[in-house]
C-alpha cells in the first residue's frame, strides 16, 4: 500500500478478490481500500485458497474465467466447507451463467464491464445482509420434518448437525419461516437486491429444497403455490 493510500480500520470488512487480471486487482483493490474496506487480491484460486486458510474475509470477489481452476469450480468447491459471501465479477454475463453461479450458492453476480459504484453498493448489500440483527418475531424457531430453523440465529439444523446456508437462502428461509403456512410471494422473496428477481429466487428455493427435501421433485416443506409464491409447511 502506498503512503498517499487511506489504511482501513482493523475492523473494516475484509474483501478477497480473485482475478487473473492484474490491472482488474490492482484498481479494485485501490479502488476498495479507498472507499474504508480491508482488500486483499490473489491471482488465482490456488493463492486465494492459501489466504483462505489463514485469514477470515467477509467477502469474496470472484472472477470465473481463470486459468486452470475456474470460479464456478472454485466456488463450487468452497460452498462445501464455507458459506462466506460470494460476488461474482465476470465478462461472461449470460444469463445461464448467472443461474449457474447462484446453482452453485453464490451471493450475487456483476458482470464486466461495470461501473465502480454499482460494485461498492452490491458489495455493502451482501455485507448488511450478513450481518443483519436478528429479526423480531413471536416464533423462536420452526420444526419441519427432521429440520428446525432458528429465526434469532438464522441457523438451519438436523438434528445436531448444522446445515450450511448462504445470506441469501437464510433470508428466504427467515421470510418464509416468518409467514409459516402462508404464501410469501416471489417479489417479496427478491427483496431489494440489485441481482434479485423472480429466476433468481426460484434458483435459490431449488437450491434450499436439495438441503431440506427428500424429494426436492415433490417437496413437503418447501411448497410452490401456483401465481402466489411459496411456502413453508411447518410441524405443529
């Protein structure tokens, strides 16, 4: 960091960008630093796996098209042991490559070219909802089949063992625990993120009903009401 760069708080939010471009890293990393985040760069998902497992980072950064492993796979790989936030930052913006990444348990996705303030504001989105307060409601928790969901801590588990969730599959399982019973509309399930929409909010009910159903073909719980939305069939 150079001495005209403003330091970061210690406890400002610390980012990890992976990109194999190092005029994309440099300016994203100057750019963040600059606006109060922590940023740190890596070149590639070996180097961000060698900071991942030595440093917490509150968000990630992500390129897809990487040498060797790409960020669909690098993703894919870390949604399996971390449920820390995920923005994808990529030249490939079709849209299947967009559902492919929230497949995959991704938080949001920009596509290249961009525009700085759109990245700062999606960036401060994930990191509110993230650490969010907890949400006041008569209900402690709900129990569906083998599953409970706590609305305080946002945790989903079977029995005693926790189930890994993104920010925005808790969201949506906090709404839907919320109106426990009732319908919850797609537009209600969206809420205000930039890459939210009615796609993309089936993409992650696909993705909850894989964790929570036997038959994620013919949910119990996680129930689609025809034109209205969705719901959460509870116990009790």
């Amino acid at each position: 960091m150079s001495a005209s760069e403003p330091t970061p708080a210690d406890e400002a939010a610390h980012i990890l960008i992976v990109d194999d471009d190092r005029r994309i890293r440099h300016l994203l990393t100057t750019y963040l630093r600059g606006h109060g985040y922590r940023a740190t760069s890596a070149a590639s998902s070996k180097e961000a796996r060698g900071y991942l497992g030595s440093v917490a980072f509150e968000l990630i950064v992500l390129d897809v098209m990487m040498p060797g492993e790409s960020g669909f796979d690098f993703a894919a790989d870390l949604r399996k042991e971390s449920d820390v936030p995920i923005l994808m930052l990529t030249a490939r913006g079709e849209p299947s490559d967009r559902v492919r990444g929230l497949e995959i348990g991704v938080d949001d996705y920009l596509a290249k070219p961009f525009e700085p303030r759109e990245l700062l504001l999606r960036i401060g989105s994930i990191l509110r909802r993230a650490k969010a307060p907890p949400i006041k409601t008569t209900l402690a928790c709900v129990r569906f089949g083998r599953f409970t969901f706590s609305l305080e801590r946002g945790e989903l588990k079977t029995e005693d063992e926790a189930v890994r969730l993104t920010e925005r599959e808790r969201d949506i399982l906090r709404l839907l625990s919320e109106s426990a019973g009732q319908s919850v509309s797609r537009e209600a399930l969206a809420g205000s993120g930039g890459a939210a929409n009615e796609r993309t909010v089936d993409v992650q009910i696909n993705r909850l009903r894989r964790k929570i159903e036997r038959d994620p073909a013919n949910p119990l719980y996680l129930q689609t009401v025809r034109g209205a939305g969705y719901r959460l069939v509870i116990d009790g």
